[in-house]
C-alpha cells in the first residue's frame, strides 16, 4: 500500500473534506518572472508604514518585551483592544462596546474558521451570497454545513429570494438549523458591490423575524474612494443580532496577522475557547506595535494616501478593460472602493479552463467559479487592481484581452 493510501486511510471527516484555496496556489505561479497577477488582495507594498512600525518595533522590544514576547491572554493584547474600541466608533459610530465584546485573531481568515467551528455541524444551514468570498467558504465547508446562496443584486443581496427561503425553511420546520447569514455588505469581496441601506434594514428585519444571526465581514469599508458608505449592519443592529469582523490587513499591512472579532459577550466566550484550543493565543508583539501605532498615529489620515492609489489604479484598470475587453462583449461593475473588479465574460467563456492559456501569457486572475460554493462552471473572473503598477495593469488586462482571444479560437 502506497504512503498517500495509508494517509487516506486514518484521516478525519475534517481532514478528507478540507480543500485548497486556489487563490494560494495560483500566488506560486504569480511570482514566475513577468507575471502579472490580478490574483489575491495583497495590498501595494509601497502603502506599508514600514518606516514607523519599524521605530515602534524596536521601542516594544526593548521596553515592552515582558510583555511583547511573552504568552499573551487569549483574547488579546488590552492595549490593542482598547484602540479598537475608538477606531470602530470613529469608522462605524459603534458604541456601547466593551473589551469584553473583542477577540483579536490570527488575521481575518482565523475569525472565519473559529465562527465556523461554534456555530456549523452537519445539520446546520448557512445562507451566503452568491458569489461569495473563497476564504469563507472554505472556512465553512470542512463544518459540513448545508450551504443556501443567494443571488447578488447591483445594490447587494437579494432579500426578496432571501425571504422566499426563509419561508421555505420555515415551512419545512428546518428554520432553527439555519444559523447564520453571512455578507459581506460594503466594497464585496468578489463582486465590488455596496448593499444598499433598504436592504440592510430589511436584511435586520428578517433576522429578527426568522432568529438567526448575520456575520458582517468588513475588511474594506475604510477603503472608500467616492461613495458615501451606508451605516454597518453592526452599528444598526447591535451584538444581540450581528457579529463583526474585520483586519489591520488592508489599512496597515497584512504581514501583522490581525484580525478582530466584534460581538455579544457570550459569544466572544466561546470563539476565545475556540482559539486557546487554536493557538493558544496571538503575537503579542504584532498586536502591541499596532497598538502603539495607533496610538502614535491617525490610521484613518494615513491610509488617505493609499486609497488615492487604489483609486487611480481602479480607474486604470476600468480604462483598460474598455479598450481591450468590451470588444470582446466583457462587462464589469465599478467599485465605490475596496480591491476588487468583478468580470462578466459572453457565456462562451468558461474562465476556469482559460487558466491554462493565462498562466502562458503569465496573467493571472481568479475564476468566478472559485466563488461559487457548488464550484459549478462560470463566465466570470475577479480581478484585483491594488499590486501591480499602473503600467502593468493595462499590459496585464492586454494580456487578458489575447487569453480571451486565443480561447475563443480552439
């Protein structure tokens, strides 16, 4: 019997139905040289404090080691936690939370998997959009959850086929299993899209209606470039109905590993056993120097300078895909911020076959079928504008144009 039988054989549930993220392994072949990859969400490097969190740095270990390289509470550095307190007010206007209320992770990708382990067992439902974000299905799914998607809409998601499910459930006696929604309301990771302010509020309303809880995943509402952000579901709703995630990943650097669950205190109780069981507890020494970093600076005026960035690259891309990709019958939404475009190519198109073409051309881009928890064929593609320099984002979208071309010929 080979080695990989032997391993098949005494592995758990979990470890058979765990999957691998395409968007890390399509990051191996985006360091080939002369790749241009539109692939994950890593943020401009040149956007880093490197400067500034290199002087904190040094500050914490020479005067905080007792504390920055010891173990650390499960729940997080308090210093931390307490920065997080004034940032979710001034961001969010959130108040009425406590330390009590926070428990920082190892990144935001941690947050999803430990909601996924206090909340999903087999009999469980989770309703998320469709498509929705590859990280959280992921998390999800190795749970053996039943997954319900729901249709994105251009203002969000789509709370009428939502209710109609609702209903369905309800009518089945099955509503009880369905344990939480999960959104992501603001800049969308794939889709680009902003749920509405109506659709919010009814979005609330159904949870109250049908007793279940939303988890509001927002890693980019910060990243705005010329759209007025409508209030967090968190903010409207409270604790008793939403959980709140979020990450420094995108408004710091990724590198810190930081990421913050926000909820009711009971549950925060449960996602800190969830962790010690995990890891114990975090880096206290990345959590104590964004700490200080905070404290030394105004986060929100200093990532002013990025978002123009992002803007100007965003805008490069739409650019680039109106001369090279809407001859070829491509569509797209245009952010309000965040990272991300999402791509609708003619039908013809299946996006993930075309990988192979790409990775000739070195251009990389992530399927829309990534995106879709039955993985089922699709025409679409996300594409990130926040790395690769201007220039190399139109070179990049050009390259997409020939991919586009050459696929369509055989």
């Amino acid at each position: 019997m080979v080695v990989a039988e032997v391993i098949e054989g005494k592995l758990s549930r979990i470890g058979k139905n765990l999957k691998s993220s395409l968007i890390r392994d399509l990051l191996k072949y985006a360091t080939t040289p002369g790749a241009i990859s539109f692939g994950g969400g890593a943020p401009d490097p040149e956007t880093f404090p490197r400067s500034e969190l290199a002087i904190i740095a040094k500050e914490v270990l020479e005067e905080e080691y007792k504390f920055a390289l010891q173990y650390i509470p499960t729940e997080g550095d308090p210093e931390l936690k307490r920065e997080m307190i004034k940032l979710v007010k001034r961001i969010y206007g959130i108040e009425g939370i406590d330390e009590d209320n926070i428990l920082l992770t190892n990144g935001s990708q941690q947050a999803l998997d430990i909601i996924g382990r206090i909340f999903l067992d087999d009999d469980s439902y989770v309703i998320m959009e469709r498509p929705s974000y590859l990280g959280a299905i992921n998390a999800f799914y190795i749970n053996f959850p039943k997954f319900i998607t729901i249709p994105l809409e251009k203002d969000g998601i789509d709370v009428d086929r939502l209710e109609k499910v609702l209903k369905e459930l309800d009518e089945k006696g099955e509503i009880s299993k369905l344990k939480f929604v999960y959104v992501v309301p603001t800049f969308h990771n794939p889709a680009g899209v902003t749920m509405s302010l109506e659709k919010r509020k009814r979005l609330i309303e159904l949870s109250e209606e049908y007793d279940f809880f939303i988890v509001e995943d927002d890693p980019y509402g910060a990243l705005s470039f010329d759209e007025e952000v409508p209030d967090s579901i968190f903010k409207m709703a409270g604790p008793e109905r939403v959980i709140l995630l979020n990450t420094f990943s995108k408004i710091l650097a990724p590198g810190l590993r930081i990421g913050v669950i926000i909820a009711d205190k009971n549950i925060i109780r449960k996602t800190v056993m969830a962790k010690q069981s995990a890891d114990l507890c975090s880096s206290g020494l990345n959590q104590r120097i964004t700490a200080r970093f905070l404290q030394r600076y105004d986060v929100l005026e200093y990532i002013k300078p990025t978002i123009r960035i992002y803007k100007e690259k965003r805008d490069t891309m739409i650019r680039a895909l109106e001369e090279y990709l809407a001859p070829l019958g491509a569509k797209w939404n245009k952010p309000g911020g965040g990272l991300f475009i999402w791509v609708d190519l003619p039908d013809e198109y299946d996006t993930m076959e075309m990988l192979d073409i790409a990775k000739e051309k070195l251009v990389f881009y992530i399927p829309g079928a990534a995106f879709l928890v039955d993985g089922e064929r699709c025409h679409a593609m996300r594409l990130s504008f926040c790395l690769p320099p201007k220039d190399k984002i139109v070179e990049g979208v050009e390259r997409l144009r020939d991919v586009l071309i050459e696929y369509k010929g055989r």
